[in-house]
C-alpha cells in the first residue's frame, strides 16, 4: 500500500496515537506517498465534471491537506485558490509543493491554517471544494462544518465534493471498513487525545439533509468514470451544494 517514500509502521503508529492536527503534522513529509492521499483520477474527474459550471473566480479547497486539491481547481479558477487545513505541517507540505503565488499566471494560491469549523471567511468564494476530509468530523458536526462553507460562499457559490457509494454488505471492502471504524471508536474509548477518523458516517442522504439545513439547494451527478453497481446505481457521485 505504500511506497518505499512513504512512513514506516512505526511512524504510522505514533500517527495513530497522537491527536489529529499532531498526527498531521507528523504524517506531513510522507503524506503524498501514502493511498490516503486522494488520486489524481479523482481529482480529474471532479474537475471534468465542475467544468460546465464554471468558470469561476475564487476557489477554497476545505481541508486541503497536503494542496492535491489545486489540481481540481487550478483549471476552474480565473483569480484566486485558497487552501485551508488546520495541520501546520500539511499546509507546508502544501506550500512547497505548490508554491504561494500572487496570480500573475494563472489564479493566485495561497494557504491558510484555520479550523474548517470557524472558518475566516465571509462571501469570499465561488467555489469550494473537499476531497477525503469528512471522515475527520463527527455526524453532529456535521451542520456546523456545512454552515462556516456556506458563510464562506458567495450567493450562489458551490460547494462540491465527491462520495462514493456503500460497499455492498457482507463485501471484503464493508467488512474491512466495518472494522476500522470499529477500531477506532474503541481506540477513542481508551486513549487520550482522541483520534477522529471514520468511514462510515457520512451516508449520503443524511449529508443531503444537513445541507439543506445550512441553507444550499443539493443535487448530485454520476462520475461515471468510477462505474456502476449491479443495480445500476453509480459507485461515485459528486454532489453539488448551491448556496442560495
């Protein structure tokens, strides 16, 4: 699953037991030589699919982590890219693999370290977007999350973001996920700081309903690239939030 570039079990373990911003900070260096860094095929299709709706003139990528997110935003953003992540050491990463840029080719980039759930901003941007980071917020943070992105919009910016669908119940994948989350919630049970990390509590319609809450109108397409289930369903949507 890693590359001779990315952390040792060792490292991964103190990741692990650290707090999340600390584990981070931690995980920084390695991070883009680990599977959780989102692939650039993701990032592609996203852009692809945001294409027709655009073009659009500031773009804040929510929890950026290490800027992969620059590469969905780069081609949609005419002025401005603002990338947004609470680890210090992410948002280095970031900056040395993207640069800080004043604009004068192409949108300007710029970092900033802020927690997504008191985010600094007010009808700031066009577009937002998140790739891999709900896993981080609890269900009940949910609305909060999706009411500091809404502030941060522009009226009728978008918020975008892909989720895939449930592995079938009883698949390799569900079973694995199923314990991983399991492992985490009796981690947090018994360890200090906790570590919050799921796969399995950002369900689709209760996402529709908690950004309905915060004031968007929400629709989804099919990312197609990714396939379809048996049933026909898509096993990838991205969903877009409007801001009224």
């Amino acid at each position: 699953m890693f590359s001779d570039q990315g952390p040792t079990f060792r490292e991964l373990t103190v990741q692990a037991l650290s707090s999340i911003d600390r584990g981070y900070d931690l995980l920084a260096p390695k991070f883009d030589h680990t599977p959780f860094r989102t692939p650039d095929r993701f990032l592609d299709a996203v852009a692809a699919a945001l294409a027709p709706l655009g073009p659009f003139d500031r773009g804040l990528d929510v929890c950026c982590g290490t800027g992969a997110g620059v590469r969905a935003l780069r081609p949609l953003c005419r002025e401005r890219i603002t990338g947004v992540d609470f680890s210090a050491g992410m948002l280095a990463a970031a900056r040395e693999a993207h640069g800080d840029t004043p604009g004068a080719d192409g949108p300007g980039l710029e970092w900033v370290r802020a927690d997504v759930r008191a985010l600094p901003f007010t009808r700031t941007f066009d577009l937002a977007v998140s790739f891999g980071a709900f896993g981080h917020f609890l269900p009940a943070e949910r609305p909060g999350l999706f009411a500091e992105v809404h502030r941060s919009l522009r009226p009728g910016g978008l918020f975008a973001f892909p989720v895939g669908a449930p592995p079938p119940v009883g698949s390799a994948l569900y079973w694995a996920l199923l314990g991983f989350d399991a492992g985490m919630r009796v981690r947090n049970m018994v360890w200090r700081p906790p570590f919050v990390m799921y796969y399995r509590t950002f369900p689709l319609h209760g996402v529709r309903e908690d950004l309905a809450r915060a004031g968007f109108t929400v629709s989804h397409v099919p990312l197609d690239e990714f396939g379809r289930r048996p049933d026909g369903s898509p096993r990838c949507r991205l969903v877009l939030a409007r801001r009224v």
